[in-house]
C-alpha cells in the first residue's frame, strides 16, 4: 500500500457522507460538495491527477482509479491521508462504460469485479485480486450471460443483473481461487413501463433496487419517480418496499448505491439521496418513503460528463450493520385539518372528530357543502350546521380553486393541499383503501378523478373523492398505457366519454381508445400519420368546443373528433420549438408542457428548468398562430401533466401567478411563478412535490346516478 501527501482538507469531511466529484484530466483538482449546505471546496488529490475515476466500491469509501496512457490501476481511498492500493493494468478506453464492486472487506483477501455496461461493444466481467498480474474475464465460458453493469455485494456473493432484466447473476468466490456462477431467475410483482434505469443496493437485511423514472434523455433529464423494490428471497420476487428502514439513507450516484445509516450521516431516514445530471446542472433528488415525496437542489452548476461524475464517499463509521425495522416518521404538517370520512357515519362520531375541523374549512367551500347536500343531510350533522351559520346564504355555485390532492399510503387517506391558503386536510376514501394495490391518479374533471390500479393496472375508475361516487371503467385490453387521459365532463352526464391517447416512438401512428357512458368496453382505434408525424407530450388532453385536443411536445395541435372518429394534426398554429427533435432519445432540449382552458381560449405553457421561466402562449384563433404573452389577465393557472386547471379571478393578491404541484418542506408555502416580478416563489429548488397527485376542484354534489 502506498500513502499520498494532500492539501488542505474541508472542515467535517469524514463525519459524513460527501460528494466528489472526480474531474478526470481535465483539473488538477477534484471538487468536494458538503452535503450539509451544498458548499463547493476545491482539494488537491496527488493520486488522481491525470487519472479517470472508473468507479466506487466499498460503500463508497474506495475509488477505482485508470491511467489511460499507462494503463495503471489502483484502488484509492480517499481520507484525510489517500491510500492507494495497486491492481493489475487495465486496458479500457475513455468511453469506458461498466460498474465494478469489491467482494471481501479483508485489508488483504478481497477480490474485485468489473461488469460491462449494456452499451458497451464488448461483454465482460473481469475479475482480480491483490498481487494477481492481469485480469480474468469471468464470461469468457458464459456467452449466454449477459450482464448488466448493475451489480452488488451482499453477504459475501455478488448479485448482477441480466440485460433481459429477468434474472440475477449470483457470483460466488470459494477459498478465494475458485469463482461460481448461478443463474437465477427472478419476477416483478407489477408490470413496469416507461423509461427508467435501475440500482441495485445492499442494505442490512436485504437487497432493494432502486428505479428512476425520467424525463427526457437518461443522462441529462428530469426525474419523475423513484420507486424502491426490495428482493423476496423465498419467492425471488421483486416486491415494492414501503420503507428501507427509519434509520437507513440510500445514496445513489453514478452507477453505485450505498447504504448508510442515517443518523450518523446527518440526513432525514426512509430516504433515497440521488444524484442526477440534468439538461441545466448536477442535481441532488431525495425521496421520502414516509410520505411518497420527492425534492430536488442543485449541487453542482453544470451536469457532469461518465467520466467526470459525482460520486458519494461514505466513511466507515456511519455504514451500521445493525438494521432498524421500519418506523415511520409521520412529521405532522402544520395547519393539517381532516375532511369528514363518512358522511353516513353516527351523529357523536361526527360531532367528536370534525366539529372544529369544518369551522376552519374555506367559506366557499362551506357555501358549497351548503348548497348541494339535501336537508337530510344537513339535518344529520349539527356540527357542521354550526359552522354554517356563519356562512352567508347559500350560493349555487361557489368560487372553489383547485387543490393538490396527494395519496401516499394504502390506508385510503388522502391529503389535499390547499395553495392558496397553503394549508392541508386530510379525506379518508375507502376506494383507495387497500393492502395490495396502491391506486395512481391519471387525470381530474369536474371534481371526478380518474385512477387506475397500480400493480393490476387493467383496471380504472373514476371517483368523487369528496363524496365517495364512483363510476367503474371497462377494464382496458393491457396495462394503462395512455400518454394522456381524460372525460368530456362528469361521468355521471350521458353524453361522457373518457378519451385515452398514446403515440408510437417515432410519431407514425396515434392510438385512441374512448369509453362512452353505459358501454361496457373501451374502443380502441390506430390512426396511421401518412404524411405528418406527431408525438403526444407528457400532459392531458382537454375537451375544448366539442372535440379533444392534444398539445405535442414542438407546440403542435392535434385534434380527434369523437362523432366522426377522425384525427387531424393542425397545420396551424406553427410549432413553438420546431428544432426539437422530439423523436431523438439524446434530445436534451426536453420541455415539460401544458394545456388549458382560459376563458374560451386555448393556452399553452413550457418550461424546462430554473434558468428557464415559464413561457406562457395564447392561440389567437383567428389566426391560428401562438402569441406570447406576459400576464393572463389576473387569472391563475394550476399546472400538471396529469390535470391543469385557470380560476379566472383566484382572490387578491393570486392573480397572474402559474401555481405547480410542489410546496416548501413546512408545507407553509405553495410553489408558484409570479407573471408580474418574474420570479419563483419560494424558490425553484427545495420544494417537495408529492408523486401520485392531481390537481382536483372539490365537488360535494352527491350524485345519485353514480354506483
């Protein structure tokens, strides 16, 4: 072994996890980021000067590090005084792309495996130990293997996945000399869809993988989801984990997972910590498990290329063995107020648990509980009456916003954030209540939300959250697999239909599928685009002048007429962004973008990322051409991909302001941009946004027609 000298060091590093990020040749210095406030330091590493970092191993405490010129390579810790430890040569270009892993903790018998990367041109898994001269190649007798370069070590064997995703590798070192391979294969308990990437971490007790979902190019988009499966070893079942422990923090960068102990590291427990490189900058995401929510903060200014990544070091002291079953942190939120549950429930029950809850509620929306429950209903809740009485006299249709309606649990407890008043109630709805199927929201209209089964996902609904309607859907031929979703108005109206769309990859055919209210299956039908091409963006369709519109992701229309069955893509309005190349995986221009109705006309809103405001466009219809504009007329818009809304007058002091479905971690401070300043508040970044939401505007009308 051999020990290096160092510059300086930053106050804490050691006592925590921290970030490095390995330059490469391009600097003689490597950048540490405190993850305690983001702070930058710059550290002279002797040892990684003109070096590329291939990886890190150990649980984030060791670096394999490559000599491209002379092919040297060694394993370098990174402490206070570096310690390097010499491997046999490697020969592995730049566009080197692979993950490797330690297998043993011994100073001294450990042996170390690297695994090709799917992209790579060759497949191999090489292997070495200390003293060995040159690498073996572990597939070399095993072409039908193909692994993928994520891998793990786990009690003293190494798990790789397969390409086909269907299997693990189990790799096995005997007395240190001899190597096994088994082969096993594994299921998922749900169907999985989309893009995504995957890791594999060992924590106490287990092995979980961790999935992203994303935006845009996997290597500079935005992430939309994290979910987190842990292996049944019994069954060899991927099965979502509700929790990784109340004292576990996963940290998730490159192509590694670790697992930490996260009270040592100083970080919130049942929490994945992951770094991601978007189109605009290295971000930082964390998701919560306890309350299903996601955040994200810049860390570096620009996004960092394969061989110049971010990767965590873990010091010994907080990687605990122990493992702490789960205890959830259900951190009350300040101004959290609960909706009735039962609205057939006793009378004392009701009066007990909700008496003062209904006093707090907004008084639009006890004008409109005033007007659309019967007598009898009133009668029955006294309680409620009272609070009543200090509303004015019923009005028939009062003035109620959107609310973020967000659902994280099993339990059938839904919470819904109010933005304007920045506060949240809770709703108990026993549709959603279930021990195995977590329900996912899809869309909203008129109050109604559509949701679909998340591990049996044929099936889908649509519900009244305020007053527990429900209208089942036809069960769909595959899994929900719309791009977009919607309803032309209330199911409970005869002349609703649900209109579902998606596109093929390169935009040649549009599929649509719609449902007419007392039809008892969905039609399905593909319409060939024979001399246009057209992709349907991330966001819903709305019903507009009697027709569905569809907004591409250039700023395109498209247009499917229900009477007729008939698909047209508008030659007019021009598209916003016509050098997006929307069909190009590796675009790195993605937009998120959105449509809604404002007053009878047609808006339409992009945006990307912090350096990039809102641009917020109106179709002058007479021209049929997109104008920019900046204010909205004091309205306010309610954005989301799965359901946007536009209250036309919001209240003092809301108008012009483009609300997003995020709020600060107090849960005091909805996420908004003001047209009028140009600016975000709070901020663009910090925010937590819940991952199955909707924006719905409560509906208390009972519906006698709904089952």
């Amino acid at each position: 072994m051999e020990s290096g000298n160092t510059s300086p060091w930053p106050s804490g590093f050691g006592t925590r996890p921290w970030l490095i990020q390995a330059h490469g040749t391009r600097r003689k210095t490597q950048t540490f980021v405190d993850m305690l406030d983001r702070s930058l330091h710059d550290v002279t590493i002797p040892e990684m000067q003109g070096k590329i970092c291939l990886g890190c191993v150990r649980d984030g405490s060791w670096l394999l590090m490559l000599d491209e010129a002379t092919h040297d390579c060694f394993l370098l810790s990174i402490t206070n005084r570096p310690t390097k430890i010499p491997l046999p040569p490697l020969r592995l270009t730049s566009e080197y792309k692979g993950t490797c892993r330690v297998l043993g903790y011994s100073p001294h018998d450990f042996t170390v495996v690297i695994a090709s990367n799917p992209e790579s041109e060759q497949n191999f898994l090489l292997h070495c130990r200390p003293g060995d001269e040159k690498w073996t190649d572990l597939l070399v007798d095993n072409d039908d293997i193909e692994i993928d370069s994520d891998i793990v070590a786990y009690e003293g064997k190494l798990y790789a996945s397969t390409v086909t995703g269907d299997s693990l590798v189990v790799i096995d070192v005997i007395d240190g000399k001899q190597v096994k391979m088994q082969l096993l294969y594994t299921e998922q308990e749900e169907e999985l869809h989309g893009s995504y990437v995957s890791y594999l971490v060992a924590s106490c007790g287990g092995i979980f993988t961790v999935r992203i979902d994303f935006f845009g190019n996997p290597c500079n988009g935005v992430v939309t989801r994290i979910v987190v499966y842990r292996l049944d070893f019994e069954d060899w079942v991927w099965r979502r984990a509700e929790s990784i422990g109340s004292d576990r923090a996963f940290l998730v960068s490159g192509d590694y997972g670790h697992s930490c102990s996260a009270t040592e590291a100083q970080l919130q427990g049942n929490c994945v910590y992951l770094v991601w490189s978007s189109c605009d900058c290295e971000r930082i995401y964390k998701y919560c498990l306890d309350d299903k929510t996601i955040s994200f903060n810049q860390i570096l200014p620009e996004p960092t290329a394969p061989t110049c990544r971010a990767y965590w070091v873990v010091p010994t002291l907080i990687r605990a063995t122990g493992f702490k079953e789960q205890t959830l942190l259900n951190t009350p939120v300040s101004n959290q107020i609960a909706l009735p549950q039962d609205l057939y429930s006793s009378q004392e029950e009701q009066q007990a648990n909700y008496s003062a809850t209904w006093h707090d509620l907004p008084t639009e929306l006890l004008e409109l509980v005033a007007s659309k429950l019967s007598l009898v209903d009133r009668l029955r809740f006294p309680a409620v009456c009272k609070s009543w009485s200090k509303v004015s006299y019923p009005i028939e249709e009062a003035k109620v916003w959107p609310w973020l309606m967000h659902l994280s649990k099993h339990d059938g407890t839904c919470k819904m954030f109010d933005p304007l008043r920045a506060k949240e109630y809770t709703l108990q709805v026993e549709a959603f209540k279930t021990c195995r199927d977590q329900h996912v929201f899809r869309s909203s209209k008129d109050g109604w939300v559509v949701a679909s089964a998340d591990l049996d996902n044929e099936d889908i609904l649509i519900i009244n959250p305020f007053t527990q309607d429900t209208v089942d859907l036809p069960i769909l031929d595959r899994s929900y697999h719309f791009q977009g979703v919607t309803l032309s108005s209330a199911p409970t109206l005869p002349d609703c239909m649900a209109f579902g769309v998606c596109s093929s990859h390169n935009g040649k055919y549009v599929t649509v599928e719609t449902w007419q209210s007392g039809e008892d299956a969905w039609s399905k039908l593909r319409l060939d685009l024979l001399e246009e091409t057209f992709h349907v963006a991330s966001n819903n369709p709305i019903y507009f002048r009697g027709e569905f519109y569809c907004l591409g992701g250039q700023g395109i229309l498209a247009v499917f007429n229900q009477s007729n069955n008939t698909w047209r893509v508008l030659d007019k309005p021009e598209p916003i962004y016509a050098e997006l190349n929307v069909f190009d995986d590796d675009h790195e221009g993605a937009k998120f973008c959105y449509l809604v109705e404002l007053a009878g006309d047609l808006i339409s809103v992009f945006m990307c990322n912090a350096d990039e405001p809102p641009r917020v466009f109106k179709l002058d219809q007479m021209k049929m051409a997109w104008t920019e504009v900046e204010d909205i007329g004091g309205a306010a818009l309610f954005l989301d991909r799965r359901a946007s809304y536009c209250v036309v007058s919001p209240g003092a002091g809301n108008g012009n302001k483009i609300f997003f479905p995020r709020y600060s971690e107090d849960g005091k401070n909805a996420s908004f941009y003001d047209m009028e300043t140009k600016m975000y508040h709070p901020t663009f970044y910090g925010l937590k946004e819940p991952l199955n939401c909707v924006w719905v505007v409560p509906n208390l009308k009972l519906d006698e027609y709904a089952c």
